[in-house]
C-alpha cells in the first residue's frame, strides 16, 4: 500500500531500488525505506558517523572498527565480534541495504562509503537518539 508507483518514483534517479526516491521532494528517499534503512543499530551507527563528523567518505573498515568499538549488549546477538566480521556484514548486508534506500553511496570495488547528508534521515536519527538517551 506504501509503495509508490508510476511517474515520479525516482525511476529517472540515479539507481538504487525502484522507488525508493520521490524525486517531488528533492530525491528524499520514502518514509518507508528510512524506516527500514534506521531499523537496526549498525545502520544507525553508520548514519550517525557521518552526521556526527561531519565525514562525507569513510572505508568499510574504518566503519567496521566504529561498529566494534560501540557494539551493545543484550541484543541476542553474538558479543565481541572483530572488525572483520563487521566489515563482512556491512559490506554484504548493511551499506547495500542503505545505498538502496539512498541513504549512502556504497562502491564495493573500493570498499568505499560516501554520505551526501540526508534531510529525512537526520531528522530521525535525531528522534531516535533522543529516545535512546531517555531510555538509557
């Protein structure tokens, strides 16, 4: 029912999974694939990497060493991975997971990451940070 179809939908952008832009808005990618993007915690971290430095390009590893050095307990999942299992999620996993809701541009030649700042995606970081703090 969200999704969207027809003109409009970003089938013109550049890439990514269809509809998942709304070129009406500027390129912003849809609530939904947001939503699905800001869903799990290595995402959010990766996000909130580059709202936070002001970084616009980091490598899988660099983010790979971020994710291992912030990793939270009580989540069911394994505790006390190395950056290289975090580098083999984010490169098959994670960062394709947000080039395709245009959050990021990830090229897997280069391992690299690029972030152009994203409006709707800050805006809900910034809710979802906020929520952590009250909660923690």
């Amino acid at each position: 029912m969200s999704e969207r179809t027809g003109p409009g939908n970003g089938e013109s952008g550049g890439g990514g999974v269809q509809g998942a832009h709304d070129n009406t808005e500027g390129d912003r990618p849809f609530i939904d694939a947001v939503f699905d993007a800001l869903a799990d915690w290595r995402r959010r971290e990766v996000c909130l990497f580059f709202r936070e430095t002001d970084v616009s390009t980091a490598t899988v590893d660099e983010l790979a060493m971020l994710l291992a050095g912030c990793e939270p307990s009580g989540l069911g999942e394994p505790e006390g991975r190395t950056p290289d299992e975090f580098a083999t999620e984010l490169a098959e996993t994670h960062l394709p997971r947000l080039d395709a809701a245009g959050v990021i541009d990830y090229d897997d030649r280069s391992d690299t990451v690029r972030y152009w700042g994203q409006p709707t995606v800050e805006k809900w970081l910034e809710h979802v940070t906020e929520v952590d703090s009250i909660n923690s």
